[in-house]
C-alpha cells in the first residue's frame, strides 16, 4: 500500500519509470520533429531550383519561398526556448499550414501543372506524420482539402486536373486519418494494459509478508508495501512483532548495503541483528539491487525480512550436529574380522603381535574388565565338600 504519508511521492516504480520514459520519448519525439521541419524547410527553398526547370514558364519566385521558409524556421527557433517550449505543438502547426497553404498557391498560381500537384500529394504525405494525434492530423487534411478545393475553382485548369486535386487530398485525409485512429486505438489499448499491469504488480507487492520498498537513488520514495508501512509505524507502538525500520542498527546497515549496491552493480544481502521494541534479540535480513531502468535512470529495490526463527533454527541444527560429531569421534567400535588364536584365544592386533582378548578390547574399546567366577568354574575349582 502506498504510504500516506508520501501519497504523492510514492508511486511504482514501473509506473515512474514509465512516466519518465514517456517524457523522454516526448522530448526525443519532439526534437525529432523541429529538426525534420527544419529539414523540410530547406528542402522547400532547394527544390525551387528543379521546379522551374521542370516547369520553366510557371510563377514561382525564389525570394517568396525564401521568406515564408524563414519565417517557418523562425517558429522552429522559438520552440527552443525554454519559456516557450510548452507551445511546440502551436509551432508546430503554425509553419505546417503556413507552408502547406503557400504552396497551395503555387499550384493554383501555376494552373494545377503536373509538377506541383505531385508537390502538394508529396508534401502533404510527408507534414501529415508529424501531427502526431488523430484530431490535429484530421483537422489539418480537412483544411489541406478545402484549401485544395478553394484553389481549383480559382487556377482556372481543366476539370480533370481540378479533380485530381481535390479527390487526391480527400483520399489522403482519409488514408491518413484512418492510420492515426488505428495509431491512437493502439495507444489507449497499450496504455490501459500497461494500467492494468501496474495495478496487478501493486495488488502483489502488498500482498508480501516482508517490507518492500523502492526508491531512488536521490531518496525519493517511489513503492513501499503494507507491511513496509507497518514497520515505520511499530516505532509508535510500546510492544509489536514488527520490524521496527527505524531502528539505528536497521538504517546503518541500509545504507551500507545500498552504497555497496550501487558500487558493485549487483544484488547485495546481508543479517543484522538488534533488540526489538518487544525486548527481544532480532535477526533481520537486508537484500537490496540496484537496477538501472530502460529510462536510464537508477533505482534502490529492497527487501527486509525477519529471519529470527531460521537464524535460531540453524543455529539449534549446528550445535545438535557439533554434538553428533562429537560423540562420533568419541565411540570406538570393533569391526570386521578379528585373528584369533583357535588354542589359547589371542588376538593378533594390527602391528602383527598377539594379545590376550583383555588387553585387546581394552586398546581398542571404552571397556573395561573386571575379574569374577562363573559357576561352572566355581564347581571345577572349587567343588563343594
């Protein structure tokens, strides 16, 4: 659960990371898209120089397209400074239509000739991407076709040619227009799976036993998990079975498992141990990765678990095992084969020399003799009077 305390702070890291790849690709997209208007532009005032040679009778002066070329380069300019970056998209459209509508003039200018209306479909075709959104790339067709419209009734050309004009601009509004509604269908599915993703990794990530937290590496917070949240609350409480994350021996050894995280690049863990709120000795568990995003940025990920009871249960094995091993080491047994004499019972021991069964056993054995009489010698030695 995102803490309340940081309600606004906290969000998933996926979905930060999103937000900030997001942004990124808006600022690339953006740049992406001065420096092809800026190109275009250029290429507006370069082409100049072919049109005439393809149409050397047309009206197309060299200094008009310079000056509507400058001006769009002017509002290009403008995008990139700071105070008026947030009107890019104005930009954007103002050098768009203030070049798609010149050239329209040049097409009625030059009686609809073959060259130019080429220009205008090629023109239009390339502008039109560079909306972007389903809105901005339906009004601009629809403005693009009716100035088409405006400017056959006025260049006076054959009805063919008028035709062409204007059913070649409605078929690219339609065309393009039907791609940026499926573009933007796929990018409302995308962003409503990517919701539903992230809400399913927050529903998991509460519903862990163990603290879980994110953050970045500036210290701003950006995931924390119920139980997370429980243990900074623990410090208000007198007795609680909660990981107190406040505690001094806790965020010590935090940071120094972050700082190794992010100085080695790999996934760090380590116990330590403390006196909780309720009196007794506690055994945490600190495991803490330092992944870098695909935005670039990196991030802390950490778990904190209460290993008290495994710690205490190894432990117990261990010296239960040490004992065992102990007593191992301790008992001699005899095994295999023992050489003994078929006459007078002597055992040959492993240096080759022969010893009585007494001595024998006593050597190899905990046991230890003790002489008496059993009954049948009793009767033979000693037989009764």
């Amino acid at each position: 659960m995102l803490s309340p305390a940081h309600e606004e702070e906290l969000t998933l890291a996926p979905s930060h990371s999103g937000r900030r790849l997001a942004y990124e690709l808006d600022h690339a997209a953006s740049l992406s898209t001065r420096l092809l208007i800026s190109l275009g532009v250029l290429a507006y005032v370069a082409w100049h120089p072919l049109i005439r040679m393809l149409s050397p009778g047309g009206t197309d002066p060299f200094f008009e397209r310079a000056v509507v070329s400058s001006v769009c380069l002017l509002f290009v300019a403008l995008s990139f400074v700071a105070g008026l970056r947030r009107h890019l998209d104005w930009f954007v459209l103002i050098a768009i239509y203030l070049g798609t509508f010149h050239h329209l003039t040049l097409v009625a200018r030059n009686g609809l000739s073959t060259h130019y209306l080429l220009a205008h479909f090629i023109l239009l075709g390339a502008l039109s991407p560079l909306l972007g959104g389903l809105r901005s790339t339906a009004l601009f067709l629809t403005a693009a076709t009716i100035g088409a419209a405006v400017a056959a009734a006025t260049s006076g050309a054959g009805l063919d040619d008028r035709l062409i004009l204007i059913s070649g601009s409605f078929l690219l509004l339609v065309v393009t227009t039907a791609g940026a509604w499926r573009v933007q269908t796929l990018q409302k599915a995308g962003r409503r799976q990517v919701r539903q993703v992230g809400q399913f990794f927050r529903n998991l990530v509460d519903v862990l036993p163990d603290p879980v937290y994110a953050r970045s590496v500036k210290g701003d917070w950006r995931l924390t998990n119920e139980a997370f949240d429980r243990g900074l609350r623990s410090t208000q409480q007198e007795t609680t079975t909660e990981i107190n994350l406040a505690a001094p021996e806790i965020v010590a050894a935090l940071e120094r498992v972050e700082s190794m995280a992010l100085a080695t690049g790999h996934t760090m863990e380590r116990d330590v141990s403390f006196v909780g709120l309720d009196g007794q000795k506690r055994v945490v568990s600190l495991k803490v990765g330092a992944p870098q995003l695909r935005s670039g940025e990196q991030i802390l990920l950490g778990l904190i678990r209460d290993v008290t009871a495994s710690r205490q249960m190894e432990q117990a094995l261990k010296s239960k095992i040490d004992e065992l091993e102990t007593a191992r080491r301790e008992v001699k047994q005899l095994q295999g084969l023992l050489p003994i004499c078929m006459h007078c019972g002597s055992i040959r021991s492993e240096g080759g020399d022969w010893q009585s069964v007494e001595t024998y056993v006593r050597c190899h054995t905990e046991a230890q003799f003790s002489h008496g009489l059993c009954d049948g010698c009793l009767d033979e030695r000693y037989p009764a009077p």
